[in-house]
C-alpha cells in the first residue's frame, strides 16, 4: 500500500488492458508503485475465478462488469475470455456502483466519486465487434438516464472500446467546450 503519499482525483488512469490474467503480477506491482487514485480498464477478460484483490491492493475498490452468459448470448457470442470493465478507486475517495450493463449485450460499469465538493461519474465500457445497433442504442440510453440525474458541476468521464474504428469527432469550443460530439456513428 501506498505510505504518506497523496494521491490526487486528477490522475486516473485509463487503458484496453487487452487482458489482464496474464498480466496480474505485474500490473499490481505498477499500481503499488504508482500514484493514480483510480484505474479505469476495457477488455480485462477477468471472470469469477480471478479476484479483485488479486489485481489491486486492499486501499482500492473495485468495481467490475466481467463478461457474462447475458452479454454472450445479447451479442450471439460464445467468446467467454474477452471483454470485461473495471473501475478501481482509492479508498480515500467515496465512491459506489451506480449501474452495471451487461443486460444490454455490452460490458460496463458505471462509478460515482465524491472527493470534497466534486462528483465525478466514471463509466467504463466494452462492446464488442459487428455488436448490433441496438446495444449502442441501449447503452446511450444508459447514458442518457446518468446525465439526467447529474447536478450542475458534476462531471462525467466516459471511457472505454466501443469497437468504432472509424468514428470521427467533432468538438464545438463555443457552445460546449467540454463535449466531443461523434459525427459519423457508422461501423463501416
């Protein structure tokens, strides 16, 4: 664990781990050594069998949406070792699970964080390939009931693989400087 070393809210480490079980000694030794206060990870391809303290030291909560029977069977999959969200977050910060969406055929996990004034609402996600439209559908309208229960300065960090390799974004300075819009949401 961490000794007389402050972490910050504003270091948060985002990555696609692209699979973490064969990498669980190794990144355990990065977060003992590092001073990020919260990790938000794609693609982990955890299951049951592995432990979040395994991954993470016990100064962390950890909030997972691991693949699922539900997530498989929404996106006609059998690949029971991908996908996979996690959302860890340093104990000195409240936090709590506000939403997990595998029922919507996509991995996600979705963290409120409260650090002296600020809320920030962290959302991790996974979809997979060729995933129909209506799981992108699904988890914007997810998004959509989030945003609408947020209060005015609260903050809302979105991240993840939502496996659209040729999205373009837009960011309009003027009229919202903090919002990215997608304006081609084609999976071609």
């Amino acid at each position: 664990m961490k000794n007389n070393r402050q972490t910050s809210l504003n270091k948060i480490y985002s990555h696609n781990v692209n699979g973490l079980r064969t990498k669980i000694t190794d990144f355990l030794a990065d977060v003992l050594t590092s001073d990020y206060g919260i990790y938000m990870l794609c693609e982990t391809h955890l299951n049951d069998a592995i432990y979040s303290s395994e991954i993470f030291p016990a100064n962390f909560n950890v909030y997972r949406c691991d693949r699922s029977d539900q997530t498989e069977s929404l996106q006609n999959t059998k690949k029971k070792n991908g996908g996979g969200v996690l959302i860890a977050v340093e104990k000195s910060f409240e936090s709590y699970c506000i939403g997990t969406g595998e029922k919507f055929g996509a991995e996600q996990v979705c963290v409120k964080v409260k650090c002296h004034s600020q809320t920030i609402i962290l959302v991790e996600l996974y979809i997979r390939p060729d995933s129909p439209f209506e799981v992108y559908n699904a988890h914007m309208n997810a998004l959509k009931d989030i945003t609408s229960r947020m209060e005015t300065g609260d903050i809302l960090i979105l991240s993840g693989d939502f496996n659209l390799p040729h999205l373009t974004w837009f960011v309009d300075e003027a009229d919202e400087p903090n919002i990215a819009i997608a304006i081609n949401a084609s999976r071609n």
